[in-house]
C-alpha cells in the first residue's frame, strides 16, 4: 500500500541523518519499523494496576536482610 506522509522538518532532518549514518536503510523501512513498534506496544495497565495492590513494602531491600539470611540457610 502506498501513502504520502508529511514530516516536521525536524524530524526529516533526523530521518536523513540516519539514512545517511545506516546506507544499509531505506526511509520505508525506518517508518514502517517505526510504526510497527508504536503499534505493538504492550499495554501495561493491568500490570501497573497489579503493582497498586501492594499498599506495605520495604522501600529498601537492606530493612529486611533477616529475611535474605533465613532464606540462604534453608537453601
């Protein structure tokens, strides 16, 4: 499928750049690469929403290393 795209000049001169940096590129790759990343991301709600059940936590590992010690003599 064909499509015409505008860019910002800023981000034209970024996308020319690294054409010329990486000679192994074409522009429709990069964009595609682009898009395909952007449109694959992961949607982290659920887990974000998961870490908000924990409402007590040790805001430093050192504030329990009895824990750490009892664990290494059971092993």
């Amino acid at each position: 499928m064909e499509r015409t795209i505008n860019l910002l000049d800023d981000l034209a001169q970024r996308v020319e750049r690294y054409l010329q940096e990486h000679p192994g590129e074409t522009c429709d790759r990069v964009v595609a690469k682009a898009l395909e990343s952007k449109l694959t991301q992961k949607n982290l709600a659920p887990l974000l929403a998961l870490a908000g059940i924990v409402t007590e936590a040790p805001h430093n590992a050192s504030d329990h290393t009895e824990d750490k010690n009892a664990f290494i003599r059971e092993c």
